[in-house]
C-alpha cells in the first residue's frame, strides 16, 4: 500500500511487518502490541509508521 514516507517526504510503497520484524520493535519500544505498524520498502528507508500516523516517535525509528 503507498502512503506518505515522513523521510523519504514522497508516497512510497508499505508493508505490514514480519513476526521477526514485530518482536525486533517489541523489544525497542516495549510495547506489547505492534500490529498497526507498517514499514517503508524504498531501498535504505525502512521506516516505521502506522496506518494513520506517518511520525508516531519522537524520533525516527528504522528497522535494521
């Protein structure tokens, strides 16, 4: 799904996360739930976001 990318500041194309993926964000934020999270795929991005908010930290969060 395209959505707007808050470091690429295009539309680009997203992803829901992986199990890996979602216990790697787990373990970063704490929360207990991160099913609303989808990622950038434009290569070098990786950024998180969620479905209605394209900044949900503070500070950017990548997936490595």
């Amino acid at each position: 799904m395209e959505k707007y990318c808050d470091t690429c500041k295009s539309h680009e194309e997203h992803r829901q996360l992986g199990p890996e993926e979602k216990n790697w964000l787990i373990r970063r934020t704490g929360r207990r739930k991160v099913d609303e999270f989808l990622v950038c795929t434009k290569p070098g991005c990786r950024n998180l976001r969620t479905g209605f908010d394209k900044r949900p930290f503070g500070d950017h969060i990548r997936l490595p």
